[in-house]
C-alpha cells in the first residue's frame, strides 16, 4: 500500500454490483483487519505495518 504513511489507516468502501470483493481484494494482496457488510456494500479497514 504505498498510499500510506507506516501504520497509516485506509477506510475502503466497496460495492459488489460489478466485481465481487474477494476479486478485489486479490487484486490488492493484502487482508483487512476488520471489516463489515451490509446488502452489497462492503466497509473495509487496512492498516500498513512498516516493512
């Protein structure tokens, strides 16, 4: 995720009328730490670890 800072917070909101999550999350190669799902949209929260 080079968008962030080390231990930067990213708040991801994604809606799955097109492409479905799990394409996406492939796509990015990395998990969330937490996230939550209502209907089609999904809220996703990632944080990058200093590499």
């Amino acid at each position: 995720m080079r968008v962030l800072k080390p231990y930067g917070t990213l708040i991801f909101k994604w809606n799955e009328e097109q492409i479905k999550l799990s394409e996406v999350l492939d796509a990015l190669g990395y998990q969330p730490l937490f996230g939550d799902k209502r209907g089609k949209t999904h809220w996703l929260v990632f944080m990058k670890t200093e590499d």
